[in-house]
C-alpha cells in the first residue's frame, strides 16, 4: 500500500505536562511528541531514555523513512549496515531507508536521545534486514524471539 504524506493542518506543540510516556520492556522509557496523524504522515518524533542494560532495538530497516537520532546524554551505539558506531551526548546520526541498522547504550551507561523517523506514514513500512519482523501500529519493529543486538 502507498500512503502519501500530507501537509499538516497547523503547527504540533506538545508542552513537557502533555507528552505521552510509555514504558518500553524494564529499562526504556519513551516519550512520544508526535505521531504521522498529528504531522499530516511527516514524521514521528519521541524522546528515549534507556537504562542500563536496556536492549534498544534489534537490527531492522525501513523502507520509506529516513530515521535521524539525537543524543541527548550518555551514549549511544549504533549498527548500520555492518559498522559499529559510538554517538555521545550531542552528536547526531541519520539512516537513509533501507540502510540495516540498530540501537543500544553502551555498556555501563544511561542515555537519552530523540528520534524522529520521516517521512513516516500511518501504515508502518518497516521490517527486519531478513524480513522477519513485526511491525506495530506505532512504527517499532521486533524480530520474533530475539533478545537484543549484540553491538
């Protein structure tokens, strides 16, 4: 299925009090401040924080999204493609679609940071680099059975 993305009808404000929170497994917490049908399908936009040992998110890849994250505070580690890469607080990071990649904190640490997938359209077009992924209404992708990355 297509999904063209339309132009939002006015600006997204989302002040601290009004942002969504849910708990991600024990040890990640996400804040969502934007979603595809409050953007007109522009992007989605959280803000993570990611408790020591908190797996992050296994190796995937999306299909139409560009996905960029901020480090906020810690660090982060990434795998894209095939290339571990450290971010530390204030480095910035994209992933054009189809690029495999993957998320954690590095060891011993805590991290937050921001992501925002665009475009991200309502109907989520995302799956694992070997294609056996779940997707979620929200965007999140999980591989059947599989713990996290190890990277």
């Amino acid at each position: 299925m297509n999904v063209v993305a339309s132009q939002p009808v006015s600006p997204v404000l989302v002040r601290p009090e009004n942002v969504e929170v849910v708990q991600d497994g024990a040890l990640s917490l996400i804040g969502l401040l934007a979603d595809a049908g409050e953007t007109g399908g522009a992007l989605t936009a959280n803000r993570a924080t990611f408790r020591e040992g908190s797996p992050g998110a296994p190796a995937h890849f999306h299909t139409k999204a560009t996905e960029m994250f901020y480090v906020l505070e810690g660090t982060m580690r990434f795998l894209v493609n095939d290339e571990i890469v450290t971010v530390g607080k204030g480095g910035f990071l994209t992933v054009p679609p189809t690029v495999p990649h993957a998320f954690s904190v590095s060891p011993r640490r805590t991290c937050s940071g921001w992501s925002a997938p665009m475009p991200w359209p309502s109907v989520v077009s995302c799956c694992s680099a070997d294609g056996r992924a779940t997707c979620s209404d929200r965007g999140g992708c999980s591989l059947p059975g599989s713990g996290s990355p190890d990277i």
